[in-house]
C-alpha cells in the first residue's frame, strides 16, 4: 500500500514539475509500460521506441492526472492506447505502401505494353508505302494537322485526308492478321 501512495506522491510531483520525482517514477514504471507495450505490438524494437515515446511525452500528460485512478491503470491505458495507435499508424503504412507497390506495377505494365504497341505500329507502318509513312510522320509523329502537312509534302490537304484513310484502314487490316494485338496502337 505505501508503493501507490508513493507513486500517487510523486505523480503529483511530477505534474507540478518535480524532475527527480518524474525519473523515480520513470524508475518504477518504465519496465511495466514496456511489458504493456510490447504484449500488444509482439516486437521488441517498436516496443522499445514505443515506450521512450510515452516516457518522453508523458511530462505533458501529467496535468490530465486527477488521481482518480491508479498509477499503474493510467499509466496501463496510456501505454496500451500507444501501442493501439503504433499499430494503426504501421497498418495504414503497410496499406498505402501496397497501394504504392500496385499503382507501380500498373504503370510498369502499362509502360510495357505501350512499348509493345509502339514497336508494333512502327513495324506496321514500315510496311507502308513512303508517301504514307511520310505523312503519318508528319501528322502523328510531329503531330502536324493536315493543311501544315499538306505544305511540308507539297500536295493538296485533300490528299493528306486520303492518305490518314487510307493508313488507318491499312493499319486495321494488319492488325486483324495480327489477331487484334495492334486494335489499341490504332485506335
């Protein structure tokens, strides 16, 4: 019985600024909040960083103390609400550090696929007449609309919307013999 009213003594120290009865307390107590922290959170490093934590914020808990409940229940509560939130904290780390991992997937493999429709279009387009490739170069590659292209291959803009036809329909037709794989490179 005269261990709680030492501790409840120094709890009251404490909260009115008495450093040696803060580091009695510290003494008593550090290794029961320790044990509380480390039974929820099963890991010794994170209990221990846990731990110094309460200890080292504990100073501006102290004035919230009203001595209506044990040293040892308060103090149980806060350490196991800190390991309570340590948990959350780690659990939305792991989350958003998944999230981070798929959104990186997906863009490797969207990167790897516009790779693939890439070397696929050029290759289709490689089968084209050079007056196409010409053109689709201009108005896709340098991303010329028909009348500046028109004036870059000294021919009619009509021409120039001919040829755009006529591309797209060659480039269809060779996707189909390619079982669709080019439909996305087209569209």
């Amino acid at each position: 019985m005269k261990q709680k009213d030492d501790s409840e003594a120094l709890m009251t120290r404490a909260a009115l600024g008495d450093a040696s009865a803060f580091r009695e307390l510290l003494g008593r107590h550090y290794d029961r909040v320790f044990r509380v922290v480390y039974s929820v959170v099963r890991n010794q490093s994170d209990a221990e960083d846990i731990t110094q934590e309460i200890w080292a914020s504990l100073p501006g808990k102290l004035k919230h103390w009203r001595g209506e409940a044990k040293v040892t229940s308060w103090l149980h509560r806060i350490a196991v609400n800190a390991a309570k939130d340590a948990l959350r904290k780690s659990a939305t780390r792991a989350r958003t550090t998944a999230g981070y991992a798929e959104v990186e997937a997906l863009s490797r493999g969207e990167a790897a696929d516009m790779t693939s429709r890439l070397s696929w279009l050029q290759t289709a387009l490689g089968t084209l007449s050079e007056d196409l490739r010409a053109t689709a170069a201009l108005t896709l590659g340098e991303e010329m609309n028909f009348a500046e292209a028109a004036e870059v291959l000294g021919v009619a803009e009509g021409t120039i919307a001919w040829r755009m036809s006529e591309i797209r329909r060659r480039l269809k037709t060779i996707a189909s013999k390619d079982n669709g794989l080019g439909e996305e490179a087209i569209a």
